[in-house]
C-alpha cells in the first residue's frame, strides 16, 4: 500500500507543477516546434525525420492500437493477459481524458497561428494522449510478445491458480526472460530501453506536428509510467486478472460490479465536465482558442472541427471507452459458459454464432439511427447530443466485442476451411492424373 500511496504522492507533486508552471514552456517549446518544422520541409513528407515522426506519431493513435490488439487478440491463447492489455489501454485513456478537464490546457496551435498543422486536433491538450497511452500500450504489448505470455493456457480453476500462486514464488519478468531466451545478448533491460525510445520518439512526433506543449508530452510520460509501477508494483496486474476468472468461473455476472464502478467513474467525469464548462474563468480564453483554430486550414476544410462544440466535448467523449473492457468481458465470459454447459461442441459453436451475428447486426441497425436521433433529441441542445453521441459510443464498444468474439474468429476458420478445401481438391486432381497415366 505504501507504494501505491507514494507513487501518487509523487505524480501529484508533478501535477501541481504542471498546473501552475507548465505555461512557461509554451513560448519555448513552439518555438522548437517552429524550429523543426522549417527545418525538417514541414508538409511536404519528403525529408526522413518528418517521415519517421509521422511513423511514430500514427503509432501511438487509437486506430493503430486498435488493430494491433485485434491482431494479437485472435493469435494468443491467453486471453487473460491480452484483455489486461485491453483494460490497462482503456484505463490509461480515460485517466487521461479525465486530467485533461482538471488541467484544461490549450494546444500549441490553440495560442500561436503561426503553428502549421497537417491534422487538426481538438479538446484540451495536457496530458499528451499519445505519449500516455502508447506508454502504457507498448510496454504491456512487448511484454506479452517477448516473453510470449500470449501462448500460455488458461488455469481452469480460481482455486488452482491462487494456490499455484501461493506455492511458488513469483517469477520475475526479467527472470523469465533469460528462461525464455538462453545465452542471447540482447537483455531484457535492452528491451525496456527500446519501449523507452519508442515512447520518446512518439512524444516528439507530437511536438514535431504542432499539436502538444512539451510539459504535456512529458506529463503524459510521467502519468504514464505512473499507470504502469501501479500495474506492475502495485498490484493492479492481479486486481484484473482475479476480476476476469471470477467472472468466467465464479459468478458469470460478477462483471455487473465492474460495468457499476465503471459508471460511477464516468458520472464523476461528467460532473467535471460541466463544471469545466461554466466556469467563467474559461469561457473568454476558450473564445479566443477558437479564433485561432479557425485561422487553421487543415481544422476548417474537412478536419472535423466545429465551432459550436465544446473544448471538453472531445475529452468526455473519449472517456467512454472505459466501459469497453466491460462489455468484451461480459460476452467472452457467456461465451466460455456455453462452451461448458452444452455437451455438443459443434451444434453449441453454430447457436454461439447465430446470436453473436445476430446481436450484430441488431447493434449495427441500432447505430444507423445515430445522426436521426441525434438530431430529433438532441437539437441545438449540445449536452443532449453529447449525450445521445455516448449513448451510441455504448453500441459502438459492444459492436467490437462481437468482432473480436465472433465476427474475426469465423471469418478466418472460414477461410481455412477454403483453402483446406481447395488444396484437398489440387490433391485429389493428381492423383487421379496419376491414376489415369498408371
């Protein structure tokens, strides 16, 4: 407990002097970020530095993330480790989005015009929502690669993993390395250095492309590594890996209890969102942040940028996804179930699919009526439509627990069952040339 009351200490302390002292970076850092930018052919794509931060920057977005995790999701056989990974990704984005609306920081371009964009960006700017979560992401991602904890199988008990536990000591992350990897010179101290530059390169890509402060790239890694000491020190790991096998082996509705916590988090952020924006002090300075964006090109001409949203729109927006490690868990933990209690594996595999498609494509026409909706209840009202967006935002996270659960996994056996089928059929064809020529 000491620790995780320490660490807090600690990024707290870092957070008040962010608060109060990081605007004196802002005339420094844009004039580094003006700097690279001329010097480095900004826009054109065509020098190797702007062309590697871009590599780098397009890392560290949700989509990426994203499609990584549905690559990984589908090879490991450990779902447990990579749904710590699912949870820990959307822990770290919604502690973001919520610091964001304590801090109500602006972006680079929000204060100075003279910042060339290539992407616009809106919402408040501190933390650096790239420098954190890719922090978070990457390390658990490599870890789970590199010490292959994708390919361990699943304890079938509670019961038998708590005494496994108690029976052995714990096996270090370094210690397992050198039983994975024997006499290779690359240490797992090495690997934790490449995490560390790759996180650095992702910050700077940020600075790079005009649309974060340096104090809020180095926040983002500070919250960052934060989220991972209490993940890995202080007991976070176990806190997930217990809740997700009581919910599959326990009590399959024990995920109703983090689906509450879940809620009662996000009404809190709601709360500070309306706060954030009411507060007098505010609403002048934001007036002037969106005389600037305006003046931005790629914010005004297909960026995406609206006028009459609000800067906290974006944040609040982006802290839903906390309810997605949720959803995935209620259906993978209903999934497992089945698989038990039916006796037929095949005839429970065609009735799992039936529904899950099903679900989907109900989920899927509930989401067609988005914008109708939106614009019926919600009006000029922007709390209403912000409302009605997270309501379907909801649809949205259950429709990728399908994909991950049901939609992914039948499409590629389909298509191994096509090429079995069709290499069955090339073999059949020789051999009856072979017959025919005997």
């Amino acid at each position: 407990m000491y620790k995780l009351i320490l660490s807090t200490v600690i990024l707290l302390f870092f957070l008040v002097i962010d608060n109060f002292y990081g605007s004196l970076t802002y005339n420094i850092s844009n004039e580094i970020t003006k700097f690279l930018q001329i010097q480095f052919e900004y826009g054109k794509e065509t020098g190797i530095f702007e062309y590697t931060l871009l590599i780098f920057s397009t890392a560290g977005d949700a989509e990426c993330t994203n499609i990584l995790t549905i690559l990984i999701w589908i090879k490991a056989q450990n779902k447990i480790q990579i749904f710590k990974l699912i949870t820990m990704n959307a822990i770290a984005a919604a502690f973001g989005n919520l610091i964001k609306m304590v801090m109500t920081q602006p972006r680079p371009f929000y204060l100075d015009p003279q910042i060339k964009l290539d992407f616009c960006y809106t919402g408040y700017g501190d933390p650096s929502g790239h420098s954190l979560r890719s922090f978070v992401f990457y390390a658990i991602l490599i870890e789970t690669i590199v010490l292959k904890k994708y390919n361990n199988q699943e304890n079938t008990t509670l019961l038998e993993s708590e005494k496994q536990m108690q029976d052995c000591e714990e096996i270090s992350n370094s210690e397992l390395y050198k039983q994975i990897y024997q006499n290779q010179y690359i240490s797992y101290s090495k690997y934790k250095m490449f995490i560390a530059i790759f996180a650095f390169l992702i910050g700077i890509g940020r600075l790079y492309f005009g649309v974060h402060f340096l104090n809020q790239i180095i926040i983002g890694w500070v919250i960052g590594g934060y989220i991972i000491y209490i993940y890995y020190y202080c007991g976070l790991e176990k806190i997930i890996e217990k809740a997700f096998r009581n919910s599959l082996l326990l009590n399959p509705y024990r995920y109703l209890k983090i689906l509450l916590i879940s809620f009662i988090v996000f009404t809190l952020a709601f709360l500070l969102y309306f706060e954030r924006h009411y507060e007098q002090s505010l609403i002048d300075i934001k007036q002037q942040w969106k005389q600037n964006i305006l003046k931005q090109p790629h914010c005004t001409s297909g960026g995406g940028y609206n006028p009459k949203n609000k800067f906290e729109t974006h944040d609040i927006s982006g802290f839903s996804i906390l309810f997605f490690p949720c959803y995935l868990l209620a259906f993978y933990s209903k999934q497992q179930i089945l698989l038990k209690i039916e006796s037929d594996q095949i005839l429970t595999q065609i009735g799992q699919n039936i529904q899950y498609l099903l679900t989907y494509i109900f989920v899927y026409w509930i989401k067609s009526f988005e914008k109708r909706t939106t614009s019926k209840l919600g009006g000029t009202s922007e709390t209403k439509r912000l409302l009605c967006k997270i309501f379907f935002a909801q649809f949205h996270y259950i429709e990728i627990s399908i994909l991950f659960l049901m939609i992914i996994p039948l499409g590629l056996r389909l298509v191994k069952s096509f090429c079995k089928r069709q290499q069955f059929s090339r073999i059949s064809q020789i051999d009856q040339q072979e017959t025919e020529m005997v």
